[in-house]
C-alpha cells in the first residue's frame, strides 16, 4: 500500500450549485403582525377620543369650574376654535379603522392588509405634520409659542413604526409565503 494519496482534477468550467430551498409557510408571522396592528389601534382611538373630547366634551365653564387659568385654557380654546381638534379627531379616528381592518386581514392572511397598514401608518405621519404645522400658523393669535419637543420625534417614530410593521410580513420569505401562498424559493445568487 503507497501513503501517498491521490489528487482529484476538477475541470476549469465545473463549478459547485448550491440547491434551491424550498420556504415553508409561518402562518405565526402574519397574524403576530396582525394582533399587533389591532392593538396600536387602540393608541390610535386614544388620540382620536382626546381630540373630540377637547372638541366636544371640554368647555369653558367645566375648565374654569376646575380652577384652570385663562393661560392654561388657552390650548383647549386653540383646538376648539381654529378646528384643529376636529381634523385630528377625524384623521386619527381613520387611521384606528385602517389599523384594526389591516390588522384582520393579515390575521386572515391576505396581502391587501400590508397596504392598508402602511396607508394607515401614513396616515399617523401626514397627522402629525398638520398638527405641528397648523400650531406654528395659529399659536401666536392664542398668545402661546409653538415649539417642537421630544414627544412630537417619538410620535413620528412610532408612525414609522406602523408603517414598516406591515412590511415585516412581506420582508420574511415564510410570511410571504403565507401571505401570497405561492411557493417561495430561497435562491443563492452566484458569486464571481
């Protein structure tokens, strides 16, 4: 017997394919997301209760009744008058109806629900820059200075947030594969 060992010649135009992996469905994936759009409507139905009920429940007596200032009534008054309450009472109050009807389709794993999410994320982002920029045209008349804090950055991230939640679903290859049920093919590209 020789300890020498063999060599093994592969030609110049051979080259190793990697197999194609077949995805399975997570049916886990879509319906996480859809609990998790139904729950941030109820953040969203806050939003909505708070601006109506500075529209519609708070007056000035019941303010005034409590001991608050003219300088501290002023807020209420600008959200009242100037119909700022109204519009993000509405606008919140779609957005909370997009989340829970989007947050339902993905449960039943359909497709449309990621687009509807993302509209109603939107929604959130397109309210908060007409709340920030319809304060910044009104606040002086109400003797106030509109300012921008850390809470309206965190608002926008959270509009972020339920924007991109809904792409979660797609982003996964087994999501996608429960969303759209069509066979799904992890595929490696080749590398030169």
């Amino acid at each position: 017997m020789s300890d020498k060992i063999g060599s093994v010649m592969m030609d110049v135009e051979e080259e190793l394919v990697m197999p194609d992996i077949p995805i399975r469905p997570n049916n886990a994936i879509p319906f996480a997301i859809g609990i998790t759009l139904i729950l941030s409507s109820l953040l969203a139905a806050s939003f909505a209760f708070v601006n109506f009920g500075t529209v519609y429940l708070l007056d000035d007596d019941t303010l005034s009744e409590q001991g608050i200032t003219e300088e501290q009534l002023a807020p209420f008054q600008m959200y009242r008058d100037s119909g700022l309450g109204l519009t993000l009472g509405i606008m919140y109050s779609v957005m909370t109806l997009g989340l829970i009807i989007s947050g339902i389709l993905l449960m039943r794993k359909n497709p449309l629900g990621v687009k509807l999410g993302i509209g109603s994320g939107a929604i959130f982002v397109i309210a908060k820059i007409v709340d920030i920029a319809w304060i910044h045209m009104i606040a002086e008349d109400y003797g106030m200075k509109a300012q921008i804090s850390s809470g309206v950055v965190i608002q926008f991230l959270c509009g972020a947030f339920c924007m991109a939640l809904p792409l979660v679903a797609i982003l996964i290859p087994e999501g996608r594969a429960a969303l759209y049920r069509e066979k799904v093919i992890l595929k490696f590209s080749e590398e030169e």
